[in-house]
C-alpha cells in the first residue's frame, strides 16, 4: 500500500466509540476537527510544536457537554448523538467502559446489536467499532468503497446493482468466506486502496521507481 502498509488498531473502545460517530456522511478533514474538539474536554497532557494534547475525555465528562456545545463546534446532527450515547454509556450498570470492554469476549453478531443500541450507531458503524477497538477480526463495515472493491474481486455477479442492508450482509459474508478470521484486515487494505489519495500516491511510487537510474562512469567502473 504505497509502501507503508496498513495497520488495524486495538483502539480504546470509548475514544472508538465517539470518533466514528464523528464519521456519518462525513469526510476526514471535519472528523479531525470533531475529534481534537472532543479530545479538548480531556486532561491536558502537554504541548509538541504548537499542538496542545489531551487524553481522551471520560465518559463521565463527555455526558456533561451540552448538543449545543457541540453544534457551535459543527457537529450538527451528531452532536445529539455523542450527547445521547455518553448519557446511555453513562447509565450503563458497572459503567460504560466496562460494558464496551465486555463485548471483546461475544459473539459478532451480539457485539453489532448492542452497539446498535446506541444512538446514531448502525451496523456500518457498529461494524467498525467492533473491529477497531472489540477484537473482532472479521467484523467488515460495508460502505460504497467496500461495495465497490467486493463487486470487483468477490461477487461480479452483483455489479450495477444497488447496495441493500441484505447486499450488505451478502458481501460481508462473502469477504469472511475469501478471507477467514482476518477478513477484517482483508477489507481494510483493499478498502484503503480504493481512496483517491492512495491510489495517487501508488502511482507517484509507480512512476518513481520506473525511472531510469542515472549512471556515473569513473575509469573502468560503472557505479549507481
């Protein structure tokens, strides 16, 4: 992947939780903003060139933030959703954190339900979540890029037609099938390659290494 890799983190379930509700119909320049404006309710642990850093806030804080904190910040409609699932997490017996934590040790398809309880959280989302940050490995969040990449490699036989919740559940099986307990994985690096600022960045690679190495003549050597 341009030569770098990809990677899938064990992210903290609560920060996991929180940073993809930033993500519906969103793109990654305003989830960065969201995110550091969540993260700004945190502790403060320092400063690196400029940046101020926070640990993520609790979710004990981020249930006494107002939706009208948040739509100031331009969170718009997912400020009520970061609002409502803190106040659920909050509510949760043991508390949140060891509710999320609980569901490393379930099935997938319990672990998407409870998450999909949430509010603002569906399976796409929940799906995400549960590969991130719950150990599960073969979770496959569905989107158009996703869709894309399994009508071309996996199920040709669906190209042209429209992505549905059952299409949905078709190519995530589909990829578990191909790709077994890491599917996941599977679904992130292709996933990855299907972004505009990948694929330029492959091609700047491509282009790179396919130019010809200019040459030096000294005596009877030839060096590179």
């Amino acid at each position: 992947m341009g030569g770098g890799g990809a990677r899938v983190l064990r992210q903290d379930p609560v920060e996991c939780v929180f940073q993809f509700l930033c993500s519906s119909n969103n793109n990654i320049a305003r989830i960065e903003k969201m995110v550091w404006t969540l993260a700004g309710y945190g502790e403060r642990l320092g400063e690196v060139g400029g940046f101020q850093f926070h640990r993520f806030p609790t979710i004990e804080r981020l249930a006494r933030v107002s939706e009208q904190e948040l739509r100031e910040a331009r969170f718009g409609y997912r400020a009520k959703y970061v609002v409502g699932t803190a106040k659920i997490l909050q509510a949760k017996p043991g508390g949140g954190e060891k509710w999320l934590a609980s569901l490393r040790t379930r099935e997938l398809p319990e672990v998407i339900e409870a998450l999909c309880t949430l509010p603002g959280v569906g399976p796409k989302v929940a799906a995400c979540v549960a590969l991130f940050s719950l150990d599960q490995n073969h979770a496959i969040p569905v989107d158009t890029h996703v869709w894309k990449v399994a009508t071309q490699y996996l199920m040709p036989e669906l190209a042209g037609k429209s992505l549905t919740p059952k299409l949905s559940v078709a190519v995530a099986n589909a990829f578990v099938a191909k790709f077994g307990s890491y599917a996941g994985w599977a679904q992130n690096v292709l996933f990855i390659g299907q972004l505009s600022a990948q694929k330029l960045m492959v091609a700047e690679t491509t282009n790179d290494s396919t130019k010809p190495t200019k040459r030096k003549r000294s005596g009877n050597n030839v060096k590179t």
